[in-house]
C-alpha cells in the first residue's frame, strides 16, 4: 500500500513537471483609506496594462476616478485621473490581495495606501 502511495505521488510531481502557479493579477475590487479618504478601485489587468475606475470619497464628498497604469511582475504604477484635480500617482507592489504603495500628487505627498481585494 505504501508504495502504491508513493508510487502515485511520483506520477503526480512528474505530471506536473514544468506548471508554473497561476500570475498574479492586479483585476478585481480594492479598498483601502489614506490621509482620511477613502480609496476605492475596480481595476482590470490585461497583459501589463491596468485600467478602471474608482472613487476617491471624504465625509460629505466623492470624487469619481479613472485608472491607468500598468504592472511589471508584482510592481504597479497607476494614474487616478480625477478629471478635476489632475492625476495622482499611486506606485506601490502587489502581495496577494494587498496592493502596497504610496500617493503622491495633488494634495498626496508619500502618504501610504495599503489596497485591499474585496
């Protein structure tokens, strides 16, 4: 019996020879808050390049947002375009479900975002 078990964890590694887990991607709904804002983006990655829209929403305001960007490995650059206000740059490595970054433009300056995939 034990080596049957054996024998059939062998046929499994070899089948499997060369599989490669699946790539991480950047599509899906994130949240997260910085500087007392709350961020919200629904992205869609296709090869490296990432796009969507968002809201960028403080106590009695929201601000709605366009995305674009790309992804190199777990390294992302995006543009939230509020269309008002001009862009903000959000830089920051994809780890899971996080993304893990900074904002820096308009009234950002390195303020940390930590993005999470609903």
């Amino acid at each position: 019996m034990r080596r049957l078990l054996v024998g059939t964890a062998a046929i499994a590694l070899l089948a499997c020879h060369g599989c490669t887990a699946p790539e991480p991607t950047a599509t899906g709904l994130w949240g997260g808050e910085a500087a007392g804002l709350a961020v919200s983006l629904a992205l869609v990655q296709v090869g490296s390049n990432v796009s969507g829209s968002g809201m960028l929403s403080a106590t009695d305001v929201s601000v709605p947002l366009s995305v674009n960007g790309t992804i190199t490995g777990l390294d992302l650059s995006l543009t939230l375009d509020t269309g008002i206000i001009g862009g903000i740059a959000l830089v920051g490595r994809l780890r899971g479900d996080r993304i893990i970054g900074t904002l820096n433009g308009q009234a950002f300056s390195n303020h940390q975002l930590t993005l999470t995939r609903d």
